[in-house]
C-alpha cells in the first residue's frame, strides 16, 4: 500500500468521479484508476461502486475513508515538523476562490508567497462560496477567499475584506434608472439577472427577499460580473451586484443601491483554526497584499472577532 493510492482514494471519494480527481492529482484517469485497482486488491474488498456516472463509496471505502486522510495528514506531518526545524516549508496548499472573482491583490500574495517559499505547490481551486467552505471544513481546501453573508462561516476562523450593498445595474434608459429609491419590491416587477445559488450575492438575495416574502424571477443566472453586466446591458433583466462590482460598468449601466437590503455582501477569507506554517506563511502575505502592509490583523486566534477589518474594494465577488 503507497501514500499516492490513498491520495488517489481520498481524491476520488471527495469528487464522486474519477475524471476530476485525475485533474485533482495532476494524473490520467486511467492511471487514477489502476492504482485504485491495485489498491482493491490488496484489501481484498471493492471501494468504489461503479455502476453509476457517481463514483460512490461501498461500505469498505466508507470504513476506509478515515484511515486513509489520517495516513495522508500523519505523513504531511513528518515534512512539516522536519520543516520547521529546519526553517524550510514544504508540502502542498490549496487556496480556493470563488467563481468569476478577479481580485488582484490575491494573486499578489499568492505570488509573493510562491516567491517566499518554492518548495510548496500551490493548486488554486474556483467553486462557489458553499462548496469551497465546505472543503476547508472537510481539510480538502486549506484557505478560501469567498463571497458570504454571514462573516465568520461556523467552525471556521474568517477576515472580512470587504462588506457592501447590493445594487440594481441598469441601462440607463430602464425605469429603474430614474427612481432615486429603488426597493425589493421594485426590483420583483422585473426579470432579475444574479449569481447561482451558493454565491455569497445569491445568499444575500435570497434572504432578504425570504424576509419580505417576495420571490422575483430570476431570468439569467451567471457566475461572472462581466456576463451579468453584459447580458443586463442587453435589456436581458436587472442585474444585482454589489456597489464595486457594479463601478466597472458605469459606462453602459446605472447602478442603485437595493434601499430595503441592510445584509451586506462580505468578501471574506476563511480557513480552519488548526492549520500548518504554510498557511500560516500565506495568511500573513494576504494582509500584507490586501491591507497595504498593515491594514489587515494577525490572523484571529480562537475567540477573537475578525469581522470590522476592511480592505480596498475588489473587482468582483
């Protein structure tokens, strides 16, 4: 039994298929395949139910799940330790963002980071907001930086870069152009241009209008500003983003705050309380890129509230 088969096990058994834990693990399917083959055999027992496009587990690859991350996380373990007392980092993290979000000083700490430390591989993984909360709880993502209602996600340490309003984005000859209030209620008599569910703007929507009991119709869902502006542009519906998504398209649309919404639209960073030096090390370069050198806080331990740091306004979220 080798570590890159439990690897390859783990990575199956988070997707449910085969096709993306090859892209996961950077190898062939059919490599992915035969080494979890191999793995059956030496167990003597089938791990995977394939007769489905799902790849589910059976009972043993369910009793086996547990044992395998523990090996995984133990073996990760020797490098860390070894690392740390030779002041060298090394290993693996996977930073997830969510979908259509274009936020530079990310990839400036990303960068700085790779520059700090080369001996760790970084793998960046796009989701929506949800799912990528859901892989730094179950320790598949190590640090994501996603877009919530909700400041600090339950079991997770968070740091709000950014809280905003929701806005209508409009052409400028739209009825809704000319109203100096624009409410829920207004926004409802229109065909409505947003985010998938598991967006943090989608979240958002969804629970104000769930307070007032209004269901728009949601026309057109996309997961990138630049789409939802185009398609709105077009007289497709209205577009809702929030206040510095909509600043990139004052050229063809007309934005209004969303007057009756008081949730806000955070931009957070989230990542579990126990984590290691590497993301440790590229917490401390993602307050440097978003806060200038100092504008951000340490890392909040157990206890503290991260949620009135604020950062620049980004691109998208």
């Amino acid at each position: 039994m080798e570590l890159r088969q439990l690897a390859y096990f783990v990575a199956v058994a988070e997707e449910q298929n085969f096709t993306r834990a090859a892209e996961r693990v950077h190898i062939s399917q059919s490599g992915v395949s035969a080494q979890i083959r191999q793995l059956e055999r030496e167990l003597g027992a089938e791990l995977f139910d394939r007769s489905a496009r799902t790849a589910t587990l059976t009972a043993a690859g369910a009793a086996a799940l547990a044992p395998a991350r523990a090996a995984l996380a133990a073996a990760a373990a020797v490098g860390q330790e070894v690392g740390d007392v030779a002041g060298v980092i090394r290993g693996r993290i996977t930073v997830g963002m969510v979908v259509g979000c274009t936020v530079t000083p990310l990839f400036d700490a990303l960068a700085a980071f790779h520059r700090a430390h080369p001996g760790v591989e970084i793998a960046l993984l796009e989701d929506n907001s949800d799912r990528l909360v859901q892989g730094v709880r179950s320790g598949t993502v190590d640090v994501a930086l996603i877009g919530t209602a909700t400041a600090t996600p339950a079991g997770l340490e968070a740091l709000t870069l950014v809280s905003e309003r929701l806005v209508v984005a409009v052409p400028p000859d739209h009825p809704l152009a000319h109203r100096r209030r624009v409410t829920l209620r207004d926004l409802a008599d229109h065909p409505v241009i947003c985010m998938p569910a598991g967006t943090g703007l989608r979240t958002v929507l969804d629970q104000a209008c769930a307070a007032q009991r209004l269901q728009p119709v949601i026309a057109l869902q996309a997961g990138a500003a630049d789409a939802m502006a185009d398609l709105a542009a077009r007289g497709l519906g209205v577009a809702v983003l929030s206040e510095s998504m909509a600043e990139g398209y004052r050229d063809r649309l007309s934005a209004r705050v969303i007057d009756d919404v008081d949730i806000p639209a955070l931009l957070c960073l989230v990542w579990r309380a126990a984590h290691g030096p590497a993301v440790r090390e590229l917490l401390a370069h993602g307050r440097r890129a978003f806060g200038g050198g100092g504008g951000l806080p340490e890392p909040a331990a157990a206890g503290d509230d991260p949620r009135d740091s604020r950062a620049a306004p980004p691109e998208e979220q």
